[in-house]
C-alpha cells in the first residue's frame, strides 16, 4: 500500500469551533477507495493528534469515520477558550495546520499501468 500527504487525497481539511472550549477537525477525501483505505488503516489515531498538536492524549475526542460524507472527524480541547485573552482565532478556523504537514494516508494501490 502506498502513503501520501493528506493535503493530496482530501477535498476538504478544515478545523472549528465546536463550542468556545473546543475544535472540531474535519477531513473529507476526494475518493471512497483512498477514504476506505485510510479507514481500514486507521490512519488518523488519537496519540497522533495529541504528538501534532502538543496537547495531552486526554484532551482528544474520538476519532469518527462517516462514510456516507467519505468524511473523518475528531476534536480537540482548545488550549485558550474562544474570545478569552491570548487566543488567536476566535473561530477555530485557522488551526488545522499541523493536519496539513503531519499526516500521512495510507492510500489504494493504483494498480498495473494499463
């Protein structure tokens, strides 16, 4: 099985608020087969959140597969909540960076060139 960024098999990879104390991350694949790939693989774990975005493993939700929406989604405990003094983005929306650079998806084998 092959691996590639998650920046090159996502639609979509986005964080919000889920309330003012936490944030939702949210990945939506491109493909069912790469989505049932990084599924089987369970390719995005907890520890691996808490290792990229340097929090403690008890401040991560569960990981949710939607396979419906070919979807992922797991939330984080905010470090600062929302609006209080320190934090930098009232909305959430800016911190799904360490998703872009730090994971990578087991992905299908593409199979023999035809």
């Amino acid at each position: 099985m092959n691996s590639r960024p998650l920046a090159e098999v996502a639609r979509v990879i986005r964080s919000k608020n889920a309330s003012p104390f936490e944030l939702t991350l949210d990945i939506v694949f491109r493909e069912r087969a790469d989505f049932q790939a990084a599924r089987k693989a369970d390719f995005l774990r907890r520890e691996a959140l808490a290792s990229l975005y340097r929090c403690p493993l008890e401040h991560v939700g569960e990981v949710i597969y939607y396979e419906p929406a070919l979807a992922v989604k797991a939330s984080i405990r905010r470090l600062v909540p929302s609006g209080s003094f320190g934090d930098s983005d009232v909305y959430g929306a800016q911190q799904h960076g360490p998703l872009l650079e730090g994971i990578t998806v087991p992905v299908r084998d593409a199979g023999p060139a035809g």
